[in-house]
C-alpha cells in the first residue's frame, strides 16, 4: 500500500525570505492619477490613488468510501487539529488596503501577518496575506512616478491573473481579479455517518506548495511597480476544475497547464478554482478526498469542468484503470450527478492529446477512445462539451514539428506537459469554446478571439516565468 510520508505540519511551512528588510513603512511612490488611454479596456475603471496607509458545509462524499477502498491508497495526514487551530487564529475577512512601493522596504511575511515571501531584484518578488478560507477579489493599483513599468501577477500556486500591464513613468493603472483561497479540512461528518479523514489526503508537493495553506500569495515579476494591493471578500460564480496533470496548478517552472492560465482569460465576475492532481484520474480524486473538497463548496450556478484520460487509460495502474467502453464513461456520469445534484453545471472536457508526430506531420492519437467516450458522455447527459483533444491536435500540427516543441517544458524533451506559451495556447481554445457554447459564462470572457488552426508564434504570447523551478517531472509520466 502506498505510503506518503507528510513533512511537519501544513500550516506551519514558512517561506519567508530570510534577507528581506522588516521596516514596515514603505515610501511610497506619488502617482499621476489620469486614467491610462492604451493600458486598459474602455470600461476598466480609473485609477484612484490609494490611502497612504492601510485600512486600519456537510461533507459531500457519497462515493468515497466505496472508491477509497477499491484504491487502496493510505496516506499520513497533517495532524489536522493542530492546522485548523492556525486556521482559526486567522483574523475574519474584511476589505483593507495594503501599501507596497519598494518590496525590499516591507518586512517578511509572519504567520497571521502580511509581508514579503521571497524576493529577486531580477525577477520579482512574492506577498502574502494571512486570510481564511474563501474567494477573494483582488484590487491591484500598479505603476511607478519614476519609472515606466511591466507587471505580471500570478496567484498561490501560480495561477495567471494579469499578464504583462504596461505603465508609463507617473501612470497607474487598477486592475482587479478573483483568488479563491482554500485549506485541506472538510465539514465534519454528521453522528452516525461513515468515518473518514476530515481532510484532503495531500502530498508533499501539495504541502510544500502555496495552494493548500493559510495565506493568499501573489507573485509580481517583470520590472513591476506596485503602489497598493486591496483585499476584499468575493460572492461570484466560480469555475472548478477537475482532472490531471495537464489541467492542475503546476507548483514549478518550467511546468505549466491549461487550468493554471484560465483565470488571465476572464474578467472580475467568474473565478476559477482549481482541484486538479498531477497524475490524477477520477478514481484518485474520490479517494483523496479532492472531489469532496470540491462538493463540500461547490454552490448552485458554480461550475465543474470535467476532464480527465491521460491516467485514467493506464492500464498499468490497475487499481484506477477506467475502460473508455465502461467504466470510463459510468465515472464520468457519476460526477455529473454530483455536480447537477448541487445544482452546479458540469462541463466535460476532452483530454489535450501528447506531442507525437507521425511520418506525414500530424499528432498521432493516443487518447482517441477516451475523447470519443467524453463526447458521446456529453451528447446524452446534454452537457457542455469543450473538444480539448480536437484543438490541441490542430494547435500542434499547426506550429508543426519544429516549432511545437517551444509549447512544451523542458525545452520539448517532455511531450505532454505544457509550459508557459503551451498553457496559455490551450487556455485560449478553452476559452474560446466557452465562447461558442456556454453564454453565461462566453459574457465574462475578455482574451481575443482564437483559432486554433492559427495559434499565435512563441514571441507574441509570453509569460514571464516564476521564481521556483522543478527539478522533476510531474507525477503520471
């Protein structure tokens, strides 16, 4: 049986960066206050100058048990009472103001505080707030009197929010977009019910990383200037992901996926939380309590995207093999009725296909099966369907054998995960099917157009890396 060894206690990591200054007052910088005329959408809202100083569920589990066993997989949990009294001791939501300027001015991050996580003068830097569980819409007001600027924002785990805001010397720009912050502890189990864990069964890359603890973190990177960052608690509709490695938030560079670009692909009104599992399949999910996770939150008029198949079609992982004939589909259907029984909206997706190229210049099918059970799925449950398998075979052959690879980490030496430019090609075909066939979600959609059949080259559609970068590959290779 599987053992997991966990490596302390969840929500006591700290990453704090130990050469950062701890003098709180920030100088900050003084802004021009005119709204900018080419760095934001006709109906973005002006830029106001912030305050010089800061403004002083029944656990759904249905099929766990069942699943958990057939699994079999036995993983040692966080001491869980020891990470929600952390959990508590974190101060309710409330609106506030954070004052920025000059990172290397502000102190380090301290548990139940707010401070600087790590910091390159090169690259960027990373802030944190101590928060409770929840979504959040962020409010960042960017620019510099001094100088022009460009800023990329990334949140928890990676997660693009904006990409590449441009401000001229004594510009500000505001932008805002939605963090869903999350812990690993469930509702507690009514008298009577079955027993299990009261927490999701994390790994120690899930550990390790800034999805699962009790901050919400953002990254900067680029030549960023950011005069204020304001906090508020968020009501919305919220998309959850579910799936595999090509859909989770990949905790390192080079490593990216479709799921971790999405939220850069819509404006303030829809969130994107994403559950995926680097080597996940849907029976995984349910025995790691990650779908209960995602049930115990997930409100009528949310949303719940399905895909999953690169692992799910090992056969040399027997004990979560799913046949694109039976199984496969029946597991499919079983989480639509979750979703649907939440009065949630399931959407299937298919799964992106890998980058193998035959003789004649196009992707061989290695996942074809699995994609035609999801539209088959789709068509009689009456289910939106995003054909990812179909646009990412058209994207690849379309950028060919020579330039497909720079959409790939490792340089192309891995031929199923994405890196930045591939993440965020995927992101848009998914956006862009959004478009066409989910109204009430194509209104919140604000990327261009896209066509698959003519992805844009590698120089037009960067995103800068982050400061951490992986030194494996992720699981379910």
């Amino acid at each position: 049986m599987l053992q997991v060894p966990f490596c302390g206690t969840l929500l006591h990591i700290i990453r704090s960066h130990p050469g950062s200054a701890v003098n709180p007052s920030v100088a900050l910088p003084q802004l021009d206050d005119a709204r900018p005329d080419d760095n934001q959408p006709d109906d973005a809202p002006n830029a106001e100058r912030p305050a010089d100083m800061p403004f002083l569920p029944m656990r759904a589990a249905l099929l766990v048990p069942l699943f958990a066993g057939l699994v079999g997989i036995a993983l040692t949990g966080v001491p869980m009472a020891q990470a929600k009294a952390a959990a508590a001791s974190v101060a309710a939501p409330a609106a506030r103001t954070y004052p920025i300027g000059d990172p290397a001015r502000l102190a380090a991050y301290t548990p139940g505080g707010s401070g600087i996580e790590a910091i390159d003068s090169a690259q960027g830097f990373v802030w944190s707030v101590a928060v409770p569980e929840g979504l959040y819409r962020v409010t960042v007001t960017l620019g510099d009197s001094r100088r022009a600027a460009h800023t990329t924002v990334k949140a928890e785990s990676r997660r693009l929010m904006l990409r590449d805001v441009a401000t001229r010397a004594g510009q500000s720009v505001t932008r805002s977009f939605l963090v869903d912050v999350r812990r690993p502890d469930l509702p507690t189990d009514p008298h009577g019910a079955p027993s299990l864990a009261d927490h999701v069964l994390l790994d120690a890359d899930d550990i390790a990383s800034r999805d699962w603890d009790d901050r919400l973190s953002l990254e900067f990177l680029g030549a960023p200037a950011v005069y204020s960052i304001r906090i508020e608690p968020a009501r919305t509709p919220v998309i959850y992901l579910v799936g595999d490695s090509t859909v989770a938030d990949q905790y390192a560079e080079p490593y990216a996926s479709w799921g971790q670009a999405l939220p850069a692909l819509f404006d303030d009104g829809v969130a994107v939380s994403n559950h995926a599992k680097s080597g996940g399949t849907m029976k995984s999910l349910l025995a790691q309590l990650r779908l209960a996770k995602v049930l115990s939150r997930i409100q009528p008029g949310d949303w719940l995207f399905i895909q999953f198949g690169h692992n799910d079609q090992k056969q040399n992982w027997p004990l979560t093999y799913l046949d694109p004939k039976t199984t496969y589909p029946a597991y499919l259907r079983a989480y639509i009725a979750e979703a649907r029984a939440r009065g949630a909206n399931p959407v299937l997706v298919t799964s992106p296909e890998r980058r193998n190229f035959d003789a004649a210049g196009h992707i061989t099918d290695t996942l074809g099966t699995y994609a035609e059970a999801v539209r088959q799925v789709a068509a009689q449950e009456h289910v939106p369907l995003i054909d990812l398998n179909a646009d990412s075979r058209a994207i690849y052959e379309a950028l060919g054998p020579d330039v497909s690879p720079r959409a790939f980490a490792m340089d192309g030496a891995d031929r199923t995960h994405n890196d930045n430019y591939g993440a965020l090609l995927l992101a848009s075909a998914v956006a862009e099917r959004i478009r066409e066939s989910i109204p009430a979600l194509a209104a919140h959609i604000t990327a261009p157009p896209f066509d698959p059949a003519h992805p844009p080259p590698p120089e037009t559609l960067k995103t800068l890396e982050s400061l951490g970068h992986a030194t494996e590959k992720p699981k379910g290779n």
